[in-house]
C-alpha cells in the first residue's frame, strides 16, 4: 500500500506546485497549499508503481474554505 501521511514537518514526499498555488507547506500533520488563481495544480514528481486489482481501493481526503468545483485526475 502506498501512504502520503505527513507526519515529518517539511517533507512533501515527492508532492509541488505545478500552477496557481502557494509553495505546498508540511508541518507534521498535513500538507496545506492555497489557490493563486483559477488552475491550482499539485503534481507528485513520480508515479508510484503500485499494483492493484479490482479489490483496492483510493481514498483521499481534501478539504476547503471556499465553495466550488474541483477536479481530481
């Protein structure tokens, strides 16, 4: 299984800014960014390489201050 946690302050653990985003920041217990404009884009540097089969499973967890749309690819 493949786990982002950040649980160790100032590792992003591969994760950047790509677009319309503040420098992504980890203190620890998540990594928080803010939208700069109309296309904020986060990016892991590599794929991970992660076998699956119709039994897994992705869950993420995002969160807000503002209404909207967001899209996930």
């Amino acid at each position: 299984m493949r786990e982002w946690t950040f649980s160790v302050p100032g590792d992003l653990q591969g994760w950047s800014q790509v677009y319309d985003l503040t420098p992504p920041v980890v203190d620890g217990i998540c990594l928080q960014a803010a939208a700069t404009g109309p296309d904020p884009q986060l990016v892991l540097a590599a794929s991970p390489a992660v076998p699956v089969t119709s039994r897994h499973f992705v869950e993420i967890e995002l969160s807000s201050d503002k209404a909207g749309v967001a899209e996930l690819f």
